[in-house]
C-alpha cells in the first residue's frame, strides 16, 4: 500500500476524521479521545493506530501515557499533493491568491 492509499484508507472512516478533528486543538491521551465517544477503548486504540500508520498523527510518552497529536503538515501535504495531481489547475490558483494576500 502506498502512503497515499494509507492516508485515503484512514480518512475513510468518519471516527478516523472525527478523531482528527478533536486532536485540531492539540494533544490528547487515548482515554481523552475514548471519552469523546461512545465506542470502546481498544477500538479507539486500533483507530489511532490507522491514523499513526498513514502518519496523521504523531504520539510521545508522558509518563505512563501516551499523548496523540495531528500530524497536520502530513495531513495538509497529502491533501495538497492528491488535488495538484487530479486538479492542477487548482493549484496553480491557490498559488497565486496566495501572491494576491501577501502584497
């Protein structure tokens, strides 16, 4: 499997983007992402474990925890690199509205 299909495979499932979505503001430990749902532990485990694979998030040990992070430069990179491959036109745009706010 590709990084990209990796990505794609992990963005597909709406607790994957959900999760994603609650790391936006920062850290959390698993058990802090576990309270945010009504699905078990080591499902949310095996979920983060998806998103770490695909590199969309990030992890390091405080202690006895372990702490997620949205790896969003990744998230953005592969984002962008799928849309200036199928739309690159659009690329080309967002660089130049990019050129217009700058000045």
């Amino acid at each position: 499997m590709t990084n990209e299909e990796g990505v794609f495979k992990a963005l597909a499932s709406p607790v994957r983007r959900e999760i994603l979505f609650h790391l936006r503001r920062g850290e959390m430990s698993a058990g802090d992402i576990a309270g945010k749902f009504d699905i078990a532990a080591p499902t949310i485990s095996r979920h983060l474990g998806v998103l770490k694979t695909a590199g969309l998030v990030s992890e390091r040990r405080d202690g006895n925890r372990i702490l997620y992070a949205a790896a969003q430069d990744e998230i953005a990179a592969a984002l962008t690199d799928f849309i200036g491959a199928v739309c690159p036109t659009q690329q080309v745009q967002r660089r130049k509205n990019t050129r217009k706010e700058q000045r």
